[in-house]
C-alpha cells in the first residue's frame, strides 16, 4: 500500500493514516521540499522504533501552481498502483489538483480525511471502503519525536524520572494529597523545612539528620516550628509516610517511609502533580479502555532533540523545557502545568509556547492552581488564560475523589 500525505506544518496530520495501517510506503506532497526531508527523518525514527520499515518519499510541488500539482499527482499515480490519499493536511490547491485528478481516473482512488481528535476517518470518494485497522495512538516521546523534539531521561531534577508505580505506591500518593489538601496552609512552609533539612544534613537512606541551628539560619524568617507545621507532620506520621521526626535544641532528624515518598515530601507542587498523574492514569472509558493511552510527569523536553554534553561542548547548549504533566489521547497531546502556590503570567507564555510546538491546533493546554490570585492579578490571568485557550481547573481541595476525576475527563475535546 503507498499512502498519499499532502504535508501539512502540523507534524502528526502526516502520518496519521500510517497509525491506524501500516504501508510499504508513504510520498509526502508539498512545496517545500527541505522542510519534508526534515520531518521525514522524525516519522523514520517513531516507525523504525516501532519495528516497521516504511519507506519514505517525499515529491515537490510549484506552491500556488495548480498544473504542477496535476502533473505531480497524476505521475504518482502512474507510478503506483495502489495509492490511499490522505487529505487531513495540505493547501487548498493540491486538494483541488486532486479532485481533478481523481476524475480522471474515472473517481477510481481512494480518499479519506481523519478527524484526529476523536479518531474518525471519511470516506471522501463515496465507494464505502476506507483503509482503517486502528484508532491512531501515539505515545508521548513518540508526539514529542514527531513534531522534532524528544525527551530528556535520567536521574536528579534535570531529567525525566520513572516511578515504582506499586498499589502501595498509589495509597501513598493518595494519603501526601490528603495531607497536603487538609494542611494546606502550612503545607509550602513545612515542605520548605524537610527540603532544608536535607540540603544542610547528613543523609542515611531515607532517614536525614541535621543541625539546628544551621537549618534555622537558612529558614531566616521560616524556622518557627508552628503548630500548624506539627499537626502536618504527625498527619504524615499516621499515614506511615513519616517514620520518625525528631525536632530538639541540638538537631532535626526525619526519617522517611521510601526513597519515592521523599521525593514526594520534598517538592510543595509534587503532592497535587503526583495526585493528578495518578487520576489520568487511572481514568477509564466506559468499554473500560483506558482513557489516557500514555501519561508522564516532570517531563523534560529537549527542543531539537539533539543531546549534547556540555562538558565537551560548551558552546552547544541544549533548549529545554520541563511540563508538570503530559498526557495523550490518541494522537492529541495534553499539557498540564501545576501550581500550589503564587505564580504569574509567565507560566501562562511557558505553557502555551510547549504546547504549541509540540502539539500545534491539537495541543490541548490545560493550568491546575490550588488558588487564583484574588482581584486584579487574578481577573489579569483569567483574561489570558482565555487568549491563550488554557483551560483552568480550580477549587479542587475539597472534592471528592470522583468529583476531582471529573475535572481532568475530556481534556482533550476543544
């Protein structure tokens, strides 16, 4: 089978027939001939990391030349005896060239255009026949692959990490948001407190000694051990997520249940990242199909996809960025940005700058605050939230566990 693409800016219309049935080939159309050469090297990654070898070709056409196109998509069907052509990207004149040319051929070739959003595929020449097999799915390195990026793994806070996802794992996550939800006040101050213990302490596992008086001069105007701060922590010691918190004149010792809740307990935002990683992960269809077919959190994204070591190459840095949460539907990206505490319109320009480049029309971007700024700082962030077609999910703190699902189903319709 040879797919037709008329090539389109928007990464994934290119390749959306290719997920639903592989071909033994596929020609991109279109009139910039270097721009296709470049997203062909991304396609060939994603399908040979996949264990298929498709070849890939791409023709160039006269852009606005209406006969060039013509004669391009007549060669091509001359050549190729089993053409499926993809009208889900391209300009207006090569749709136009191909009507032209499909009535030549006596209304014989195969056209179909995909909905991508709900995974839909129409039958543009009316003989009842469409080349479908699959709802296309892609993962998210694959999406940030398409679209000329990748992401960043490893270990420590520039990189993306993995998770031991155990159901014990899951009850842990569970009892930090309870904790976190029902503390909230205090919550940002005592995981400032943990965080300075560990950075000016002695680490043994999970368990971390420090001086006193060297954690209360790097708290200055911090290191009041409230009572709001104690009733945190013993809230964490009754979820066994705290084994043992030693608080005198001498030194603090904190010791934790695992390495993961440490990590947890030691980042103010990680409490509701993690609580929303694990709802969209878990979030079903109603024949039971998951929801979210991959979901991801500290996502870091190189921008070109190119790594370079900046110890040999210190002229050649890397552009990259870090989302709270990524999720996929299909082939459409959900970018999530989390926030427990003040922030301002910059992470609104951050959030729209990643998704659209990583997602273009299809992206959908999406701001989880614990709590908006009150007045005109808010109504400010509101307005431009609107602009910028960044969803807001607000006032979760006392939901329910089904209401706060129901926040985050559907995030990918428009």
């Amino acid at each position: 089978m040879t797919y037709i693409e008329f090539f389109s800016p928007v990464a994934i219309e290119n390749i959306c027939t290719c997920l639903t049935d592989t071909p033994g080939r596929v020609v991109l159309v279109g009139a910039d001939g270097r721009m296709m050469e470049k997203h062909a090297k991304n396609y060939d990654r994603v399908f040979k990391d996949r264990g298929e070898n498709i070849e890939i070709i791409c023709r160039t056409v006269k852009k606005y030349d209406l006969a060039d196109g013509i004669k391009v998509l007549q060669d091509i069907t001359d050549t190729y005896s089993d053409c499926v052509f993809d009208i889900t990207g391209g300009d207006e004149i090569l749709n136009l060239a191909m009507g032209i040319v499909f009535e030549k051929s006596g209304r014989k070739l195969q056209i179909h255009k995909f909905n991508l959003r709900n995974g839909d595929i129409f039958d543009c020449d009316f003989d009842g026949k469409t080349v479908y097999r699959d709802t296309p799915k892609v993962s998210i390195r694959e999406n940030m692959i398409i679209y000329g990026g990748d992401i960043k793994f490893g270990h420590g806070d520039n990189a993306t990490n993995f998770w031991d996802m155990t159901p014990e794992f899951a009850e842990d996550i569970k009892n930090i948001w309870t904790v976190s939800r029902d503390h909230n006040e205090a919550w940002n101050n005592l995981v400032t407190l943990l965080n300075t213990v560990e950075s000016a302490g002695f680490c043994d596992g999970v368990f971390t000694t420090a001086r006193r008086d060297e954690v209360d001069r790097r708290l200055g105007t911090l290191k009041e051990f409230t009572h709001e701060k104690r009733l945190a922590v013993n809230a964490l010691i009754n979820c066994g997520l705290v084994l043992a918190f030693e608080y005198n004149e001498r030194e603090i010792v904190v010791g934790y249940k695992s390495e993961q809740v440490k990590k947890c307990l030691l980042r103010a935002g990680l409490a509701l990242e993690m609580k929303v990683f694990v709802t969209l992960s878990n979030l079903t269809e109603k024949n039971g199909d998951l929801m979210y077919n991959d979901v991801m959190n500290g996502v870091v994204i190189d921008w070109d996809g190119k790594f370079h070591d900046e110890t040999f190459s210190p002229s050649m840095v890397d552009t990259e960025n870090e989302i709270d949460i990524m999720a996929m539907h299909g082939v459409v990206p959900i970018f999530i940005s989390c926030k427990n505490g003040n922030f301002n319109v910059d992470e609104l320009f951050k959030l729209n700058s990643i998704a659209e480049r990583f997602g273009g029309k299809y992206a959908r971007k999406v701001l989880v605050a614990s709590k908006m700024p009150d007045g005109i700082a808010g109504e400010h962030l509101r307005n431009r939230m609107g602009d910028m077609k960044i969803h807001l999910i607000e006032n979760f703190h006392k939901c329910s566990d089904r209401k706060f699902e129901e926040k985050f189903e559907k995030l990918w319709i428009k």
